[in-house]
C-alpha cells in the first residue's frame, strides 16, 4: 500500500510540474551582519544555483543595522527579516526589502513599541500569509514575545 502512494506521489508531482502549476525560488536571498556602505550589514542575492552572488542593498541605520537571521518571502513579493541594531533609538526593527525597486523600509521597532526587544532570529510565514517571530525580552515578565505582522497592513 505504501509503494502505490509513492508512486501516486510521484506521478501527481511530475503532472503539476509539466504543467507549469509548480514553481521554484529563482534567487537565493540573505544577509550579513556587517559591510555595506556605512558597515551597516547588506542584503544579498545569488540566482538558485548559488551563481551571480550581489550586494543589493546597504543598511543605513535608520532603515535597519546589523541583520540577523533568516528572512522570508511573503505573498505580496516582499522580504522581511529582523536586525539587531538601527530604526527608533537604535535598537531593532522588522525590515521590508522590495527586490522590484531595490527600497528596504524600517516598518517596525521593537524597542519603541514596547512590544519586545533583541529578536533572536528571523520570521516564519504562516498558512495564514502573516510573519511570526519571537524576541528573547520584553513582554510582562520581561521574558518575551511571540509576535506576528501582517505583511499586507504591517500591523
């Protein structure tokens, strides 16, 4: 019985590929912590072989410094991730990088919002199209925060 799903699985996996329903990343995207312009961190992309490796975009500080951790594609096209330095008193914030314009936004800091501070990684998308990540401080007992955003509203 297990031999005749797998092959259904194969089966069904190749039909959807043949007929164009089944998609692959066409760039690998991520960051580093330093270098850049103002030493601030970059985003970089490579095609999906790894191949093509560029810089395309320098933190600037206000916009986000010292990136960290994974980041994520959302439904809208946008990329969000978390640093640990730049935006509202220089603390941390959730960045937007539109790889269409090439135009990073600071769309939420932490530390001013009082809603946690110093997130420890990336984001993950959610089946619900929203981006949840969690953050070592903050919260009631000072012990954290689960948090989600919205990519659409940004709330």
């Amino acid at each position: 019985m297990k031999k005749n799903i797998a092959n259904f699985a194969l089966v069904a996996m190749v039909f959807l590929v043949m007929n164009g329903d089944v998609t692959g990343q066409t760039h690998l995207w991520g960051t580093c912590s330093s270098g850049g312009i103002s030493n601030n961190g970059i985003i970089f992309s490579a095609d999906s072989n790894g191949n093509n490796l560029n810089a395309v975009y320098s933190f600037d500080g206000p916009n986000g410094a010292d990136p960290l951790g994974n980041m994520v594609l959302a439904p809208n096209g946008k990329i969000y991730g978390v640093t640990t330095l730049g935006g509202c008193s220089d603390s941390c914030v959730i960045f937007e990088y539109d790889p269409a314009t090439h135009t990073n936004l600071d769309v939420f800091d932490f530390f001013c919002n009082n809603n946690g501070s110093n997130p420890s990684d990336g984001m993950i998308l959610g089946e619900d199209g929203n981006l949840y990540g969690m953050t070592p401080n903050g919260g009631y007992y000072s012990g954290g925060v689960l948090y989600c955003l919205n990519p659409n509203t940004q709330i």
